[in-house]
C-alpha cells in the first residue's frame, strides 16, 4: 500500500509502500520532518495520505496491520 507523508509547513512530500521496517519509517518520517531538528523545535507535523488523499491518523499502526 503505498502511502504519502507530507510535512505540514513546506509540504515536503515522500512516498513508502507499506508495510515495511518500522525503523526504516521512522527514518523517512524524521527526514520529512526536517531533515534536521527543525520539526521538534517549532512544532511542524506530517501527516499521512493514501493515494486516494484519505488521511491515515496512524501510519505505525496501519503498518503493523499490514504486516499480519
């Protein structure tokens, strides 16, 4: 399932097909996030679409259902 994560503030967008490694999701989401520390200082958030644009409120836990 491919999925669409998207920072709120620049709409910085990166696309992962799930499920896969939750590390490897933490990675991509951090690098979303702001590629740096950005994202926990001011606050800025992603969120998550699928390709239809409905939004997903827990990607981590849409990833382990996938994964069983």
């Amino acid at each position: 399932m491919k999925v669409h994560i998207v920072c709120n503030r620049d709409n910085e967008t990166k696309v992962v097909d799930l499920p896969m490694d939750e590390r490897e999701l933490l990675k991509v989401q951090g690098s979303v996030l702001d590629r740096d520390t950005i994202g926990y200082i001011t606050g800025v958030e992603v969120k998550y679409y699928d390709d239809n644009g409905k939004e997903i409120e827990n990607i981590f836990l849409l990833n382990r259902q996938l994964k069983n």
